[in-house]
C-alpha cells in the first residue's frame, strides 16, 4: 500500500498537510448547520455602562451583568466544540423560537428585547428609589408568531401594530380583549408598521388550545415611552436580549441613592424583569455561572424557580456546584429581594 507521501508532490509533506487543514477547515466554517454554539460570555461591570443624571450613589464593589457568547453553528464549530467541554449545541429553533426567521433579523430582535428590558429596568429602579417615573403606551409589538397562526409569514417580531379593525389600540391587553369578542375563522383588519412602512392585512383567527375563544396567534408586548426626571444612559453595544433585566434595575438604583447595595462584593447575576418588578427566567444559565466565576464574582443572582418547568435555581446551583462552589448563589423571584439580600449582609472586608 502507498503512503500519503507517494501521492504527494516532492516537498515538506507536513506544509501540504498544513495547507489541506486550512483549507478543510475553510470549507467547514463555510457549511451551516441548524445550530448555535453556547459557551460563557463575559461579566461586564455595569457602572462605565449606565450614567444616570445626578447620580449620587458609590459603589464598593461591582454589579455585572452576565452573558453568553451565541454564535450560529458550522461545521468547524462543531468539531471543535466536540473537545470543548465549556461549549454547548443548541438546536437553532430553541434558540430562534418556531419563527422562520435569519440570524441578522433574530440579532434585530434581541436588541429590541434588550430596549425592553432597559426600560422596565428604569422604572423600577426609579419606583424602588422614590424617584417620579411614568409609561405612556404608544403601540403593540409582535415578539414572535406560533406556526399554526394564520398571521404566520404575515406578521413578523418587531412589526408594531397600531389598530384592529379601525380601532386604535396602545397596549397588549387591548388586542387580547378585543379578539376574545370575536369567533374563530372570522378575520380582522390589522394595520401595522414595519421598518418605518405602514401595512394591513386581514388575518384569519384561529381558536385558543385551551379556552373556547378566539385568538390572532402571536405573542406581543406593549411599546411604552418612558417618563422620567433623570435622564438614564445605557449604553450595551451588541448586547441583546432580556436577561440582563434585574441586574440594569440595581446598577440604576444603586446611583439614585446614596447608600452603597455592593458593600464592597463583586455582584453578578441574570432575570428579565417585569413592571411589576418580577424576575424571570433566562436561557444559559450555566455558562453565566461560568463567566461570573471568571469575573472573580462574590454573589451570584438567579430567577427562583417557581412553575414545575423551571429550571434556571436548579442549572445555577449544579454548575456553582461543578466548579467547585466558588459563589453564593441566591435564587430571587422580585428585584426588591436582592436589595433587602444586600442590605442585610455583612459589608465585605478588602484585603
């Protein structure tokens, strides 16, 4: 049998292996695949982030926010994330949702959750400081359509809508009421924006799984402008998504008031955050935990589980448990928990 040598031109044979790695590895990045490699992010200290006007308050420590990095999967990646034990696979659609959607509009749409999460980050903290703070309703957003709504391939996450049939709506609870006096396979005039663009169409209504009443199909949130005294700046760069939620609401309420929450620790976390200052469940909690280790964090901050499915408390304190238990991690379901948590402990001692 011939070696690879023999079929080889005259030369060093380990240059032309060099290059056909190259080369095969070229081609490797280039071949899709339907998944996304999720590995830890960083810890990015919030406080060169966010500026609040007339901020008063001092920080001893740090508050973070944690991250994923999230990159659409290829050939080479996936080879190489095979001897990575830090790197996960995750199928595009848990990623992306049922939507049929490319990795530049699902980028769009995490900024627009990332937009979100900073303004209910803003009025909580401005609630919890006793600071004068306001939403005005302007729209209804889509943040994503189910594939057995008639809406789908019509409506797209991001498209703002601002009246069904003729009728003017501003919030989300708006278009729900208003469909629930409906039937199902009757249709409605929707009119919306997209990209600056006004669009209608008629959407046929398909009947909810549980209740028997008629429903659009689409999953939406309120578009709200936020009134405040203080201007707040946050500025994430290609940050996306709502996880950073809880953490942006302590940053900013740790600058309007003039007690330091940090006490000297390294405070990290992850949670969407709500109106009514809830903290919600987030994906990749695993790689967090990672990357708030790496960050040197003291306390780790996580959503409680609270329905059966939950599982960010349980992912949290495995992993903490898998690098060998270096944080305290502290499940919260409110952000007020997590100011009375700090409020409470000891002031850190610096070596």
């Amino acid at each position: 049998m011939k070696s690879l040598k023999s079929f080889l031109p005259k030369g060093n044979v380990k240059n032309y292996l060099g290059i056909l790695i190259v080369v095969l590895a070229i081609i490797g990045y280039q071949v899709k695949i339907d998944y996304y490699i999720m590995r830890p992010g960083s810890a990015e200290h919030l406080r060169p982030i966010i500026q609040v006007e007339g901020a008063t308050g001092t920080e001893s420590g740090k508050l973070m926010l944690t991250t994923v990095s999230s990159i659409p999967g290829n050939v080479l990646f996936y080879l190489v994330s095979m001897l990575d034990q830090n790197t996960e696979l995750v199928e595009k659609e848990e990623i992306v949702g049922h939507y049929d959607m490319d990795d530049e509009l699902y980028r769009q749409i995490m900024l627009l959750y990332m937009s979100q999460s900073q303004q209910e980050a803003i009025y909580n903290a401005f609630l919890l400081a006793g600071e004068p703070v306001e939403f005005i309703e302007k729209a209804v957003l889509v943040r994503d359509i189910s594939v057995e709504s008639k809406a789908y391939q019509i409506l797209r996450p991001g498209d703002k809508i601002v009246s069904v049939d003729g009728i003017e709506v501003r919030n989300a609870e708006q278009i729900i009421e208003y469909v629930k006096t409906k039937k199902p396979g009757t249709t409605v005039q929707v009119n919306f924006m997209r990209n600056n663009e006004a669009r209608e169409e008629m959407i046929e209504l398909i009947s909810h799984p549980e209740f028997e009443e008629a429903r659009i199909g689409i999953m939406i949130m309120t578009d709200r402008e936020l009134v405040t005294d203080k201007k707040v700046d946050i500025d994430t760069g290609r940050i996306g998504g709502s996880s950073a939620g809880m953490m942006f609401t302590l940053e900013i309420f740790n600058q309007l008031t003039p007690e330091d929450i940090t006490r000297g620790y390294n405070v990290a976390g992850t949670g969407t955050i709500n109106a009514d200052g809830l903290v919600g469940q987030i994906g990749g909690v695993k790689h967090k935990v990672k990357a708030a280790h790496k960050a040197k964090a003291d306390i780790f901050f996580v959503p409680k589980d609270i329905q059966p499915y939950d599982t960010n408390e349980k992912d949290a304190i495995a992993t903490n448990e898998e690098i060998g238990s270096p944080l305290t991690v502290v499940p919260v379901k409110h952000v007020s928990e997590v100011i009375e948590y700090l409020q409470e402990i000891d002031a850190k001692v610096k070596k």
